[in-house]
C-alpha cells in the first residue's frame, strides 16, 4: 500500500477508531462517568489547563529569537496549507499527470483533516 495513502486513511479514520474503543470500554465498565463532583470537574479543568500550557510552551521557540525569525515560524503551518491547497486546485482546473495529481490530493485530504478533523469526528460520533 501506498504510504501516503496509508498516512492519509489514518489520519481520517485513527479520531473515529480511538472513540469507537472508549465506547466499547465505557460499555463494559458500566459508562460510570469521571466527573462526580465539583471538585472532580475542578481537578479534570486543572489538568486541562496544564496540558495546554505545556503545549504552547513546546510551540515556543527557546530563547531570544529575532521578530522576523518569529513571525516566520509561526506562517508556516498557514502557508504550507495555502500551498498544498493551491496546487490541488490547479490540478483540478489545469490537470497535473495521474501520478502527481494523485500524491497532491492526498496531501490536500490530510490538509483538509488537519483544519477539520475534530469537526468530521464530532459528525461521525453523532
């Protein structure tokens, strides 16, 4: 199998699979919630919060850093979509050969469950 292929099948169907197994598990265990109290749903925010600082902290370059440096470090998830998105486009409006066509639409797929993949597994939980 093609490995773009896979990455792109993975990253669409990995959200969908990981809650289907919560849901079998939760079936088992009797789907008894976490949460009982307001001190629980405290210490459940608590963590939540911690996570997202230790994450904004790995997104943050270490150290003194020049401005321009920065900013463009921080355009790069936004131009690589802009890129593989305008190339898929073109693709379609102009044709690319079948192979190239091909990989430039499967990057755009996984493109596209990058900027939408919480909303499609909110969709597939309903």
């Amino acid at each position: 199998m093609d490995p773009l292929l896979l990455t792109t099948a993975l990253s669409a169907l990995l959200p969908a699979a990981v809650d289907g197994i919560k849901s079998f598990i939760g079936s088992k265990t009797g789907n008894k919630p976490a949460v009982l109290t307001a001190e629980d749903y405290s210490k459940v925010v608590d963590a939540d919060i911690r996570k997202l600082e230790v994450l904004s902290k790995l997104d943050s370059p270490g150290g003194e850093t020049s401005k321009w440096a920065n900013n463009l470090r921080s355009v790069q998830r936004p131009a690589v979509v802009m890129l593989v998105l305008l190339a898929w486009l073109y693709g379609v409006v102009f044709g690319l050969p079948g192979d190239v066509f091909q990989t430039v639409s499967q990057l755009a797929s996984t493109v596209f469950f990058y900027l939408f993949g919480d909303r499609t597994n909110l969709y597939l939980k309903k």
